[in-house]
C-alpha cells in the first residue's frame, strides 16, 4: 500500500477530500508549516499524524526543507501531495521527490502559473477556467499535468464564485489522480508518465461543468 504525506498551509478542503476518498494508499501524516492551519485539525480528528514545522524559525529554505524531507523519510513515504502548502520549496527537495510528488493549482495550466488565477482569468475573459493535477518539478507550476477538471465562467461569476466553483472540482479531481497513483493506473516512469500503460501526451480531462 502506497504511504502518502499531505503537505499544508491553510484549511485543508483538499485534504478533506482525499480523506474522505478512502483511497487505496494510505495518508500516513499531514507536515503544515503554519500551526495555525485548519487543515491539522482536520488530520487529527481523521486520526492522522501530524507534524507542523514552521519556516519562519529556520535560517534558509533549503534547512526547512531538509527537516521536512527527514519528517516524510521518517514516516517511509511514497507519495507526497501538496494541499494549498504555500511555500516555494527547495531544487534539492523538488529533485529528491522527482515523480513522487503531486500538487493541485487553480488554473489550466500551462495558464496561469502563479497566483491570483481566479482574477486573472476574469481580467483576460476566458470562458474556461479549472484546476490541475501537475507533477512537482523546481520551476513552479510546469511539471507534467496529470489530470484537470475545466468550467465555464459564467457572466455573473467574480473571483471568490471562481475560488468556490474551482474548488469544488478540485475535491473530484485530486482523489481521482491519486487514486490512480496509488492504484497504478498513472505510473511515472524515466521514460514518461503512462496511463493506463499508455504514454501520457495531455491531461486526462476529467470533469467539466
Ligand atoms: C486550492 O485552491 C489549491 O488549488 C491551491 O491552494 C488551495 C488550497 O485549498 N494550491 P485548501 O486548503 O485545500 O482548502
């Protein structure tokens, strides 16, 4: 069974979800870099270890990533996944989980990396926004996308409809890939990402509303 650590910063919806998606891996421990994050709660009372490592008390990224990457050796992890973790996160750490790490951003990527996507969407008028399921690779937000789930902006829609409608479809996608990591029906291998056995050319689109 494949072990999973979900990395936090906020109120942890996603977490939520993969928790309540009885996968098929197991979420061994929740790391949130902020003590005060919601998300931590919601692990305990999942019954879920949890540890909470501050960056703020360490001299350099690179030392916060190194205390994390000994936390998640220390629980045996196959998986990492990060749920709204908000800290830019080490070339040492991003390589020594190369294709063990996933993480979910609220845009289509290859749009929109960064932040503010809700707003910059509304600002270009697309009519399509959504969420990605990526791998984590050192540049931000451009490893592999695995799976993404796309909607229509309605005429009426602001960023924080946005915000709430993405999330909503974020709760499907996240479980979903996941789950098909730690089923095996998404494999990364050295040649590529397979699905299903098949080379991974696009996203697989995996809900639209
Ligand atoms: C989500 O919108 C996700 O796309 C982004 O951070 C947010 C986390 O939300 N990476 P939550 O903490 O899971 O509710």
């Amino acid at each position: 069974m494949i072990k999973i650590a979900v990395l936090v910063s906020g109120s942890g919806s996603n977490l939520q979800a993969l928790i309540d998606a009885n996968l098929s891996g197991q979420i061994v421990g929740v790391i949130s870099n902020k003590p005060e994050a919601y998300a931590l709660e919601r692990a305990k009372k999942a019954g879920i270890a949890t540890a909470t490592i501050e960056h703020k008390q360490f001299p350099n990224r690179e030392a916060f990533d190194d205390v994390m990457h000994q936390q998640l050796l220390a629980w045996d992890v196959d998986l990492v996944v990060l749920a709204g973790f908000m800290r830019i996160l080490s070339a040492k750490f991003v390589n020594a989980w190369e294709g063990k790490m996933v993480n979910i951003h609220p845009s289509l990527l290859p749009h929109y990396k960064g932040m503010h996507t809700h707003q910059r969407v509304l600002n270009t008028g697309d009519r399509l926004h959504g969420c990605t399921v990526h791998y984590v690779t050192a540049e931000l937000d451009a490893g592999q996308a695995l799976t993404q789930g796309v909607l229509s902006v309605n005429q009426h829609d602001d960023a924080s409809s946005l915000a709430d409608r993405v999330h909503v479809l974020e709760h499907l996608i996240y479980p979903q890939a996941v789950e098909w990591i730690c089923n095996g029906t998404l494999v990364h291998t050295d040649q590529g990402v397979l699905f299903k056995g098949q080379s991974l050319n696009a996203p697989v689109q995996f809900c639209k509303i």
